[in-house]
C-alpha cells in the first residue's frame, strides 16, 4: 500500500526553514574565512565590503538550496525527532 507524501506542518516548515538559515550562515562564514570575499573587497569604492557579504550570503544560500553539506538536514532531523518543532 502506497502512503501518500503529507504537505509539511507550519512548524515543521519553521524548522526547516530555522536550519537551512542556520547551515547558509555557517556556509557564508566558511566561504569568506576562505577569502572568496576577498577579491570582490579589493575592487574599493563605497559598499564593496556590504557588496562582498550580500554576494557570500547569496552562494551559500544556492549552494544551501543544491544541498549544502548537509548540515540543515542533520539538525531537522535531530530537532524533529525531539519534537522541538512544536515549540513556539
């Protein structure tokens, strides 16, 4: 018998949502401690540091949506099986 795929709760969704957040911050903080923000910083002018931190943060969002390292999934599923996506 086939179950159908049930859509995701809200907070389950919250959750989702607070752990791929979570892995694209760590992924952003890895990508400019490896000095991928470096080269964009280096062109001057007003805004190239705020413009090097919104490009960072955009990549490590895609590569979050490609995947990630699988950090996001790793804590949905810790906090789920302890049912912390009930909580406010």
């Amino acid at each position: 018998m086939h179950i159908p795929h049930l859509p995701p709760t809200a907070p389950q969704t919250r959750l989702r949502d607070a752990a791929e957040a979570l892995e694209t911050s760590f992924l952003a903080e890895m990508l400019k401690s490896a000095g991928l923000g470096r080269a964009q910083a280096a062109m001057g002018g007003t805004g190239s540091d705020e413009f090097s931190t919104f490009l960072l943060e955009a990549q490590a969002r895609e590569m979050v949506k490609a995947g990630g390292i699988g950090l996001a999934e790793s804590l949905y599923q810790a906090l789920a099986a302890r049912g912390d996506h009930d909580a406010p």
